[in-house]
C-alpha cells in the first residue's frame, strides 16, 4: 500500500505542467543545495577544530552537549514558518476498502523525509564518530545521535500539529510560540539555564543509553496527537464536494467567521499569507525582529534616555504592519480586477486589514513585554513600548493604508521571495518616514522641556485617540483609495 501511495504522489507531481517549467530550474536549485549540505557535513567532520578556536580552553563535548537544546530551540522555530505540511489527496480513497488510518500513517511518515529533519544528522554524525566514541564509547556514541534524531522528530511533529491548530484553534498555537519565546527569554535573563539542562540530559544519554526511551517516548505521544487529529478531521462530510480534500489542509478558520464579510477577507488574507513564499517570509521577518531589542536594551549609551528607545518600540511592536502594510493592495494585485467587480466596500476590505495589522501589533507588543525583566530598565521600556505600541494602533495603521493607497507595482505571488523586488516603489521608502519619525518629533518637545514622562504619555494619548476615531480615519483612508482605485488596477495590469 505504501508503494502504491508513493507511485501516486510521484505521478501526480511529474503530470503536473509545474513540473516540467520548473524542472531546470529544481535541477540548478538540487546542484546548490548538494553544495550546501556538503558544507554542513564538513563542519561536522571539523567541529572540533571550529570549538576550539572560538574557545581554546574548553572541552569541546561539553561546548556541543550545552549546545544542543539551542540548537533545537531554533529548528522549531524555522520549521513553524519554513517547513510546509505534507498532504494527500485523501478523497478518492475513501470509497475504496482502504483504511483511514494506513492514509494518515502515510502522511505522518511522509514528513520524515522533510530536509529539517536530515540537516541534523550530516552536522552531528561526522562529530559523533570522530570525538564520541572515546568519551562514551561507540554504543554510547550512536545512543546519543539516536536521541538527537529522536528530539528531531519530535520537532517536526510538534510543529506539524500546531500548525494545523492554527487554523482549528489559533489560540493554542499562539500560547506554544509564547512559552517558547518565554523559555528563550528566562534563559536570556538568567531565571533558568537551558544550557546546563542540555548538558546534563546529552552527558547523560552518552552515559546511559537506557535514557533513550525518555525522548521516544515524547516521540510516540506527540505522534499519537497528530494522528488522532487527522483521525478526527477526514470524514467525508467535512469535506466539500467538487473540492478535492486533503489530509492535513483545512479550508477554513473557523474563528474568524464570526465577524461575517470582515472575518472572511482577514481569513483570505491568513491563507494568502501561509500559502505564499513572499508573505510568509515577509511576516516570518517580523518575529524575528522581535529580538531587536537586544542590540539596543543591553546598551547603556541608548537605555540612558527616551528619544532613542522610542525607536525600537515602534519598530517592534509594529514591524510586521510596516513589512507587510507596504505592499498592499499589491498583495492582491493578481485578482485586484475581481475585486473591483464584487459588491465588496473598500471600507471593510480595508478595516479587515486594519484588525488584522492591530492584532498582530498586539502579539508583538506582549512579546516585547519580556523585556521588562531585564534588571534596571525594565519598567521604562514596558512604558516606552507601551505608548509606542498604542501609536502603532492609532496612528501608523492608517499613516501606512494611506499610504498604500500610492502604491501601483504588481506583485507575483508565484515568484520566489529571494532578491524579488517586485512591487518596491517610492512610496515603501516614503512610508517609513513618518511611521518612524512623527513619534520621535512628538516626544521631542517634551524632551527639550527635561518631561520625558510627559512627551512618553503625548505619543501614547495620540494612539489612544487615533484608536478611538478609527472609523473617521478608515474613511479618509477610504475616500483616497475611491480616487485611485482604477489607477491602481491599471498599475496591476502592467505584468
């Protein structure tokens, strides 16, 4: 039966006309990434000599054993937003004498062979053949790769069930990415040391291999919960008619339908977002400018005062809604045409936006609250990104849809994200300016004043008033994009 799966997934991919325009180009790509994972193999093989000269003194086991947990740490975290969940095409095996649960085996184990989960082994088994067996013996030594594989596994399934609870329950996903950043930031601050857990845990593992059973065990459960969740999401009346259902993709986030037309569009745009290279990395850029604090919060040259820290917390708190707001409408430029046709209100496509840039501002605010256990000025950067996230809210979420409405680049969401500048134009680098500096120019009288407070509490009260007028500001938002929408849909036409 697995063979007969696999022979599917093969034809259904080469018969696709995307196969054959795109087989040069795999061909050129599979050509680099030989090169790439050669290169990972090698410093594998020359660890050592790599520990060594960052820290000559230490004892290289050591170093890699306090290192492995980081390692991990960070593998969840690309994986949640780089690798793509495997599916099949489960419909037209359902009438068949064909058990459910062999097709959702199928495509658990069909995430094994994702790259993420192969990248581990070419770094860490040339290391463990060189250095391990000495220190713990050679059954020691492939007991300790085989619980690294382990918690590689565990990983990849981890991250395959919330990414579908995204779409089920987003909640959940969003409080695993919260405990996870607040782990990182514990460790950061000193309150727990993830690297002396991981040493004790890998040192141990090399010790005794029995301690094995401890990570297949969290792979086993963590396998059961991903299946019991494809179990219970692949009867055939969840599935639509004419629409060919997959296990493991969902058609609809459920939350978000509470809010009628508005929810709709902002579930359009999730998709959009998880479903294309371009976005998903433009957004994935965000989360990862959530630790741009640390360049300037552990210097004292910028903690010293106000003007310098206002910076940071409108870059933080609003970073996905400057990235991502700056390219729309141009998001939609492929059926901007459609659109046009349809009796939807301009003032609910873009309030859609509105909530959805005030939501994601939310998530990166509360992040950015961790920085308020850093010793000495935690309470004032809590206060400075507080009033500096309520100005993204109020003000720059319509300074940046205002703004947009100058923007008439088309964008291909077929295109790869890499070195693509479609859509960049003027207006994203005009746009910035005042979402980054009208802040600043507020807080600075009070600041020449010797008030600082007072200029912190001005730049927070004009958010919370933009907030509250939102409805008056959408339609002046509204009125611009009346005027230039056939300008714009003429823009998009140009390919």
């Amino acid at each position: 039966m697995i063979r007969l799966l696999l022979a599917h997934q093969w034809k259904e991919a080469t018969r696709s006309s995307v196969w054959q325009k795109n087989l040069a180009i795999n061909l050129v790509l599979g050509f680099f990434m030989l090169i790439m994972l050669l290169y990972v193999v090698l410093i594998g093989f020359f660890m050592n000599e790599i520990v060594q000269a960052v820290k000559p003194e230490a004892n290289v086991v050591d170093v890699v054993n306090r290192s492995l947990l980081y390692y991990f740490l960070v593998d969840l975290s690309l994986r949640f937003f780089m690798q793509e969940l495997p599916v099949l095409g489960v419909q037209p095996y359902l009438h068949l004498p064909i058990g459910k649960g062999r097709l959702v085996h199928f495509v658990l184990w069909k995430s094994i062979t994702s790259l993420f989960n192969f990248l581990p082994l070419l770094l860490f088994i040339p290391f463990a053949l060189r250095m391990l067996p000495e220190v713990y013996g050679t059954g020691g030594a492939w007991m300790w790769v085989a619980g690294m594989f382990l918690i590689t596994l565990i990983n990849n399934f981890l991250t395959l069930y919330f990414k579908r609870q995204l779409v089920e329950k987003p909640l959940v996903t969003v409080g695993f990415l919260l405990a996870v950043v607040g782990l990182a930031t514990l460790d950061y601050l000193g309150y727990i040391s993830v690297g002396t857990a991981s040493a004790v845990f890998f040192r141990a593992l090399g010790n005794n291999p029995i301690l094995v059973l401890v990570p297949l065990a969290a792979l086993v459960a963590v396998y059961l919960l991903n299946y019991r969740f494809l179990m219970a999401h692949t009867y055939p009346e969840e599935m639509r008619v004419g629409k060919p259902a997959k296990v493991g993709d969902s058609t609809e986030i459920g939350l978000l339908q509470r809010f009628g037309e508005m929810g709709t569009l902002i579930g359009l745009e999730v998709k959009l977002i998880l479903r294309h290279k371009r976005p998903k990395s433009t957004t994935t850029m965000s989360v990862f400018f959530l630790a741009y604090g640390f360049l300037f919060y552990t210097n004292k040259v910028y903690t010293d005062g106000f003007a310098m820290l206002i910076f940071p917390g409108i870059f933080m708190t609003g970073f996905m809604m400057m990235s991502y707001g700056q390219f729309v409408p141009g998001w939609q430029s492929a059926h901007f045409d459609a659109l046009l046709t349809k009796r939807l209100s301009p003032y609910t496509f873009y309030m859609g936006k509105f909530w959805m840039f005030v939501v994601a501002c939310t998530a990166a605010y509360l992040v950015t609250l961790l920085y308020g256990f850093m010793p000495g000025v935690g309470i004032k950067i809590m206060a400075i990104n507080t009033a500096c996230f309520l100005y993204n809210i109020g003000v720059n979420t319509f300074v940046i849809l205002f703004m947009s409405t100058y923007n008439k680049k088309r964008i291909d969401l077929s295109k790869s994200a890499s070195f693509n500048w479609q859509g960049v134009g003027a207006s994203q680098f005009i746009m910035m300016l005042p979402a980054l500096l009208i802040p600043i120019l507020v807080y600075l009288p009070f600041g020449l004043m010797d008030k600082p407070w007072w200029g912190i509490a001005a730049v927070g009260v004009l958010g919370i008033l933009g907030f509250l007028f939102h409805r008056q500001l959408m339609g002046v938002v509204v009125q611009r994009f009346q005027r230039e929408k056939y300008a714009i849909a003429a823009g998009f036409r140009q390919v």
